[in-house]
C-alpha cells in the first residue's frame, strides 16, 4: 500500500510527503473527535501556524503599485513568494 501512494504520489507529481499526510490525518482525527459535525477544513489545519494575513491583498496591492513601473521583473517575486508560501512549512527545502 505504501508502495502505491508513493508511485501514485510521482506520477501525480504530488508534493506531500508521509510526514504532511500523518500531520493531517493527526489534525484530521483530533478535529473529529472534538467537533464531529463540523467539517474538517484541509486548508486551514495546514495553515494553522502560518496563518494568510488578513491585510495581505492591501500589502500585495501596495506592492505592485510602488514597483510595476521602474522593476516590472520583480512582479516575479510575487508569484514565487506566494507559491512557496502556498506549502506547509519545510516541503519546499
């Protein structure tokens, strides 16, 4: 069974390792156990200690109107900022 989610795992070019998949069946358990109604939320349980800001459209927006002129290239940073931030820690080392 291992063996197939991990060819499952590259052929699908998914990024999760063991370790994220046993944090969130961890997450998952203890949330089902202490709020069985309540619908298990992925994205948040992997957000939970690296929280999105709630202000972060207003700081994008600020960027890229201070930078879009004289460094359009660094309009890149953002993309790439925003996608590494997008996995939970360590999967992008």
């Amino acid at each position: 069974m291992i063996t197939n989610a991990t060819v499952l795992q590259q052929e699908q070019r998914l990024k999760f390792s063991k370790i994220h998949f046993k944090y969130l069946l961890r997450a998952a358990i203890t949330h089902f156990a202490c709020s069985p109604l309540v619908p298990f939320n992925f994205y948040q349980a992997l957000r939970k200690h690296n929280p999105v800001l709630n202000n972060l459209k207003g700081y994008i927006s600020c960027f890229i109107h201070l930078i879009k002129k004289k460094h359009p290239e660094k309009l890149f940073f953002i993309a790439l900022a925003l996608m590494l931030n997008a996995y939970p820690p360590g999967m992008h080392c």
